[in-house]
C-alpha cells in the first residue's frame, strides 16, 4: 500500500498553527484531531496563499 504524502510540509503546518493560534493545542495533544475543521481550512488556505506568493516571486 502506498503511504500518502502530506501536501504542505510539517514545518509549514506548524509555523501557521502558531499565527493561528493552534499550535500549543497541537504540541499538547500530539496530534491535529481536535483542530476543527475551520481550522485545517485556513492552514491549507494560508499555504496555498503562501505557495503562489513563492510562485510569483520566482523563488
């Protein structure tokens, strides 16, 4: 079986965690389970948005 590949690297899920305010809940728990979905929403909005930022920039 394949294992599936996380799409936005550890580090950048946490470093958003932390902007948003998540992240002591995260480090507390070991896990994202009690992260709402809203939640999971806006750190894959913020780094798509940080993504195409990279993009655009060349970089």
């Amino acid at each position: 079986m394949k294992k599936n590949k996380s799409l936005i690297s550890e580090n950048l899920k946490y470093e958003i965690a932390k902007e948003l305010g998540v992240y002591d809940q995260v480090k507390k728990d070991g896990n994202w389970k009690n992260v709402s979905s809203k939640t999971c929403g806006q750190i894959v909005s913020k780094a798509i948005e940080i993504a195409n930022r990279s993009v655009e920039h060349g970089h």
